[in-house]
C-alpha cells in the first residue's frame, strides 16, 4: 500500500510546475508530507471505533447473540408505514458497564451489507452471521445473501469466511445454534424467488473452527423421517442434541412439532431425526416465536403470534403473547412461569413477535425489539430487556427489568380519510395509540383477560363508547328498517336489483339488517379490521349467504368494482357523531353516487340545528360559579379569562347528559345546513360562512349554541333525532349534542362578556365551517 501510495504521491509531485532551486530543496518534506496525508486518509477510512449511544433504535429480525460480557446486535428491519427500512450497523451492550454502544466502522473497511432475517451466534471471542435478506423500501423486492461472516470480538474486525467452504444456500428466516465454542449449527429457512410460493429448507449445516481459527463445515445426512421444510422455527442446541420446534411451513401454517438429531459422531456426516412427544400444557400453536437456552440445557420460549381460520367465514384471527414458557428437556413438558416487573411502574415486555432474546451464560437473558401487528401494519419495538430467573413460591418466575426505555417506531398509516376510523368527535385523526394492542401499557399487577390480549385500543374503546348503545337504540334501527324497505321498494317497482352498499359498517349491523329484509346482495366496508372480522363472524352466525353478503376491510373510497357481486343502487350510511357532517358523511355518500349506479340513499336527507340555550347548571360546569366563589369568600373571576369560547365541546366527552340538565331555549333552531345525501346538494349552496337571523323566543343570556340534528328517510318517517331526551340514554351515549359557549366577541381583551338577546332586537347567528365540514364554529351578533 506505501508502495503504490509513493507511486501516486511522485506522480502528482511530477505534474507541479517547476520550482525554485530553495523550493525543490525541501521536495523531500513535500513528499513526506504528501505520503503522511495520504496515510491518514487511508487510516480514516479504516478506523474502528465505539460510541456510547442511548439505545439501539427500534427494529425486529436483527441478528443478536450474547457472550464475551456483551449483547451483539447486527442490522435488523424497521417498518415504517409504506416503507421499510434495513439496517447494517453493529451494537453491543456491555453488561458489566451497563451501556449501549455502536461500532463504527470506516467506509472502506470490508464488513457485511446491511440485511434483516439472519441469525447469529456467539463462539470462541467470535460473532457469526449468516444471510438474511434485504428489503427494498416499499418491501416488494427481496434480496436474499447467503454469506458468512465472521467479527473479532476484540478488535471489532469483520472478515468474510472463504468461499472454500460449502455454505448453504442463500435464504432468510433459518435458525443458528452454538453447539460448542468451536462449533454451530445452521437449519431451514426459506427463499422467496417471487414466483409463487417460497422454497422452504429442512437442510442442517455444522460448522467447526479449529486452533488456527479455520472454518470447516458438514453438510448433514439424514434420513427420513424428517422435519417438513420451514422458516421461523426455534433451533437450538442441549446436551448433544439439535432441538427443533415449530416455525412455518411452505404453505405459511403454523407448526408445533418438536424433533430432536443427535450431534453426528466425529468424522461422521450421517444423524437420524427423532419427533419427540411432548406436553404443552397450555402453550398454543404459534409463529414468531423467541427461545433461548438456559444453562442448565432447558429452553425457554417468550411472546409470538398465531392464526386461527374461522371456519366459517375463512377469516383469520390474530392472537399476540407476551407469555414466557419453560421447556424441561428430561420431562420433555411445557411450564408456564411468570412475568414478574422489578418495578411496578416499568412493567414487563408487551406482546410481540419475532423478538430477539440470548442468554448471557449465567440465568440472565436479553430480550430486543421485535414487532406488533395492528390493523393497518406493523409497529417495530426498541425496547431492550434483563430477565432473571428466579424461584418464587416454589416455581420459577422471570423477573424483568428494561435496561432502555420504551421506543416504538409506528408503522400503521393511521391518516385515513376520517371516515370510519374516527366516528366519536375529540379524537385526534393522527393518534395511533389505539392501534396498539388493548394490553400494551398495563402495570403490573392489573392483568387483561386472554380474549383482549389481541385486541386493540381503539377497537375495544370504539366498541364500549358507543357501539353497544347505538345497536341497542330501538328507534335508530325502526328507522333505518323503514328507509330500507321503502328503497327496496323502490327498486323492486322498477325491477331494478336491491343492491346494498354499507358505507362505515362497524359491527355490521345495517348489513344483517339489509339481508334480513330481502336485499339481493350486501357489502360493507369497515376500516378497523377486527371490526370487519366481528361483522363477518356476525353474517356466519345469521346463516346468511357469504357469497351474497359480506364486509371488506376497506375505506369507501377505496372499494373498487370488483368488490361488489353486483353495482350497488342503495346505499346505507351511520356516519353521524355529535355533529350532522363529523364524519365526512357527504363526502363518502358522494363518491358512492359518482362510481356506482346509485338510486336510493338511506338516511336521504339531513338538516343541522343551531338553538340558543341558557342553562344555570351548565355555567357552573364550564367555567367559574359567582355563588360558589361568594359561598367560599373568594375572588375567582380571573379563572375565566381561559374560558374556550372558540371551541366545540361534545356532551359525551364532557359526561353530560342535555337531556337531564335544566336549560331554556332562547331562540327557535336554525337550520345551519340541508344536506340531501341523494342529489349531493346542500342549503346553503357554499359551507363556507353564512349568516342566519335568529327568532328570539326568550330573552336572557346566552350560555352556549346547542347543536343538533335530525335525519330523514324519503318516506318521510320519524327523523332520526339528537334533540335532548330523545331516544333515551343509549341516543345520548352514542351520539349527544355538541355546544360552544358565547361571549361577546368584538368585546376587549379580560374577561368574556355575555351576549343577552331580547324577542324586541335583532340578533342573528355567523357560522363558519372547516375545509372538510367536519366542525363549525358560530359567533352570536345582537345588533
């Protein structure tokens, strides 16, 4: 390298212009200066150094194993809505300092692309990783390697191990097991040429490293019986036997066979597999599954993620653990041992699969990252984890402590088009939260029960607020029979075919009830997948025909022809919230009238109510009570200058109940905004801003405008109503009224002066509606 540097360095003096004689004198130190950079450029491109850093970032399918008082971490998969990411970086935590710490390595020293779905193990002072994949960013396109690597774990100095040895194929989703300090094992995997289904492998590879830090390796011959071929199995090593369990197979089941193969005799290459019976004792049937193996030869498995079909409806339900299992290899049984938090505040690790755990060699284990499935995707986790075994009450227990704090990169597209996503006002369109796991979060000692576990938050939560009252209101759904039946007879007048389309289906209720009246066929879409599946599961239960009658799991907008058995021509729609047009509901009607041959719209018509209220109880909720601050001696007024007089409030979220709060109405309500779902048109023409006269009924102070809206089918039937008191307890649940408070708005600055209208003097109402006329504001003028 100094030769052919010296080379560059002449060749470059030789093309200076000439010097003087005093300059070409010091041509020694120009050179010598000239190789001393070059040396430098070339020492930094080759520099190996650490940085303490924080944590290791969020990721899942990284390589990871323990030994040499360090946790080894190399690249890994980030996935990040539409995207994914992957990664070649290299981590350690070092368990004696307690830190985190990322190797760096320089641009031109020879090291491992980055890659995901590869495994590694620790022996002698080296770190082993084989293959895996790299993902394009839309994680379309898969790359599989199938090199094997090799890093000092001392001089952190990678070297790729020669092609003279036999390796196997490349592949990602293989299993590696240390057998010894001198020697692995590498089993299965798969490889995806992207035509049709993956090639799965049940091929095992022994690798042996000898004094001279020499690798050799041993393909093994077996006979059958045998393991099926499979990818994401558990594979480990215990007391001269390679242990197998699980994984799937090359249709993507899920399998929960365990086989042992004895350590082939020295200069042997032959071994036969044994299928082991076992008793599970409760672990069910799963994939993603984490195992690590004790020292006293016993494995123990955490978390993972099953499928179960239904059946009936062909759907699969998705179940997520954060269990911890212990296999007793002499009794060959399963015993499940609790999870028990060093701090009640920190609990122990959420579910998830595809976890990376190691032992560290005493009865600590290291748990890292892994992912959540949720409805739209997949969250990628960065939390990193010590268990220690322990005895409690005369079992073993796993007592967890998080050596990083919680990190989660979010990969769910949660921006809808604020259709069925959101159906209750004061939730923020971007919050992702309830797209976690119902469970996620509980300390210790709360417990969730096992049929929550795999639900979300949003499900669960959507489902209790208003879900259970809705489909309980007696009238809401007499009014929707009623429109159903005058559309389909409609239709049946002009022998046209009563197509349904169910726009925000929920549990499906319109859907069943569509079916029950006779519709020819049914389709909903529903955004909350496990919503759609409930609605599914419903239809199997009814015994309706799922080929006639079914949910999918889409928006409206993006249902597309060959959804639909046939074009709908009735469409039936519940996308109210305390507001007429909260969610979007012209929107989405109005792209179904313009793709679809649409003729009957149920609800066809909708009308928004403005009414000025004054109500002594909900002043004394909203902001300061003058009779409670003279009760008490103090001066409190000041508190008002933070009164929200800008803002709609929603009776749900506040806990008020209009129909059980004393208030007067102080004017006639205004009807705001028309909207007629059949034609697309509203009254006014343009929901920007409009001003509206006010009849004055009563006169007194204005505590708030009280929204409501009524609903109509064109069989001019009852309206579907929010007024306070009607339809009871489940119509204030699942719906309520929306309000904002008044106050004088040309008034200055301090405190929030009341308006007071009077019968004798004009007054009249602005209202100003948002770009997505999904919330208004209104300003009282009293002329």
């Amino acid at each position: 390298k100094l030769q052919f540097l010296y080379f560059i360095a002449i060749t470059k003096m030789g093309k200076k212009s000439k010097k003087t004689n005093a300059a070409a004198a010091g041509g020694d130190d120009d050179l010598d200066a000239l190789l001393g950079a070059y040396r430098s450029k070339a020492d930094e491109s080759h520099k190996i150094d650490t940085e303490t850093v924080p944590c290791v970032p969020p990721r899942a399918n990284a390589a990871v194993a323990a030994g040499g008082g360090k946790v080894w971490i190399h690249g890994g998969e980030c996935f990040k809505g539409e995207e994914t990411e992957t990664f070649g970086e290299l981590f350690f935590y070092d368990w004696d300092k307690k830190t985190f710490n990322e190797v760096k390595i320089g641009k031109s020293a020879n090291t491992p692309r980055g890659r995901c779905g590869h495994t590694g193990v620790h022996v002698g002072n080296n770190f082993f990783i084989f293959g895996g994949e790299y993902t394009s960013k839309n994680g379309i396109d898969i790359f599989h390697l199938g090199d094997l690597w090799r890093l000092d774990c001392t001089k952190y100095h990678w070297s790729e191990v020669s092609n003279s040895v036999k390796l196997p194929t490349p592949r990602s989703g293989h299993r590696m097991a240390k057998i010894s300090e001198s020697s692995f094992a590498i089993f299965g995997g798969y490889h995806d040429t992207g035509r049709g289904s993956p090639k799965k492998f049940s091929d095992v590879f022994i690798f042996n490293i000898d004094e001279k830090n020499n690798v050799t390796s041993t393909l093994v011959k077996v006979s059958d019986p045998r393991p099926k071929p499979r990818s994401g199995a558990c594979f480990s090593h215990s007391n001269g036997l390679l242990c197998l369990y699980g994984g799937s197979d090359a249709q993507g089941s899920q399998l929960s066979d365990m086989w042992v193969l004895p350590i082939p005799a020295k200069g042997s290459k032959e071994s036969s597999w044994q299928q082991v019976s076992f008793t599970a004792n409760g672990l069910t049937p799963r994939v993603g599954l984490s195992m690590t193996v004790l020292p006293s030869g016993d494995a123990l498995f955490f978390g993972g993620l099953s499928e179960i079909k239904d059946k009936k409806t062909k759907k699969k339900k998705v179940t997520q653990y954060n269990d911890t299992w212990l296999f007793d290899m002499k009794e060959r049984t399963f015993s499940e041992i609790q999870n028990i938090a060093s701090n009640k505040s920190t609990g122990t690790p959420s579910e998830r699969m595809s976890a990376a755990i190691t032992c560290s060699g005493s009865d600590s284990l290291y748990l890292f990252g892994g992912v959540l499935e949720v409805a739209k995707g997949q969250n990628t986790l960065g939390d990193f984890w010590r268990g220690q075994l322990v005895e409690k009450s005369g079992s073993k227990a796993l007592h967890w402590t998080p050596l990083s704090e919680v990190k989660t990169v979010l990969g769910c597209d949660s921006s809808t088009d604020g259709e069925e996503e959101s159906d209750s006002e004061g939730v923020d369109d971007e919050q992702t939260d309830d797209e976690l796991p119902f469970g996620y979060g509980v300390e210790e000692p709360m417990r969730v029960c096992r049929r929550l576990q795999s639900a979300t938050k949003g499900a669960v939560g959507q489902f209790n607020s208003w879900h259970y009252s809705m489909m309980n209101d007696s009238d809401r759904n007499t009014f929707y029979q009623s429109g159903l039946e005058a559309a389909f007879s409609n239709q049946k007048k002009v022998n046209a075919p009563a197509s349904v389309f169910d726009i925000g289906s929920g549990a499906g209720l319109l859907t069943l009830i569509s079916a029950k009246l006779g519709a020819d066929s049914v389709t909903g879409c529903e955004v909350r997948s496990e919503l759609c599946d409930l609605a599914n599961n419903l239809i199997a239960a009814n015994d309706f025909d799922s080929t006639k009658i079914s949910v999918k799991n889409k928006l409206s907008t993006k249902m597309a022809e060959d959804d639909f058995q046939t074009p709908p021509t009735v469409v039936v729609h519940e996308l109210f919230g305390a507001l007429l047009l909260g969610e979007r509901s012209l929107k989405f009607v109005s792209d179904a009238r313009e793709k679809y041959p649409i003729k009957e719209v149920v609800p066809s018509r909708g009308i928004q109510y403005a009414t000025l209220i004054h109500s002594e109880e909900l002043e004394e909720i909203t902001g300061i009570s003058s009779k409670e601050a003279d009760r008490l001696g103090l001066q409190l007024s000041d508190c008002d200058t933070l009164k929200d007089t800008c803002s709609l409030f929603f009776t749900k979220s506040m806990g008020i109940n209009m129909g059980s709060i004393p208030f007067t109405k102080l004017s006639e309500r205004v009807p705001i905004c028309d909207v007629n779902y059949q034609t697309g048109t509203t009254v006014p023409e343009s929901l920007v801003e409009a001003t509206f006269p006010l009849k004055i009924t009563t006169p007194g102070k204005v505590t708030a405008i009280l929204f409501t809206w009524e609903a109509f089918n064109s069989d001019s039937t009852t309206p579907l109503s929010t007024e306070p008191g009607v339809g009871g307890s489940q119509r204030a649940a699942a719906w309520g009224q929306a309000y904002q408070l008044v106050e004088k708005v040309s008034a200055d600055a301090g405190l929030p002066k009341p308006v007071v209208v009077n019968p004798e003097e004009p007054s009249s109402l602005v209202v100003r509606f948002s770009s997505d006329l999904s919330t208004l504001q209104c300003e009282v003028i009293d002329e």
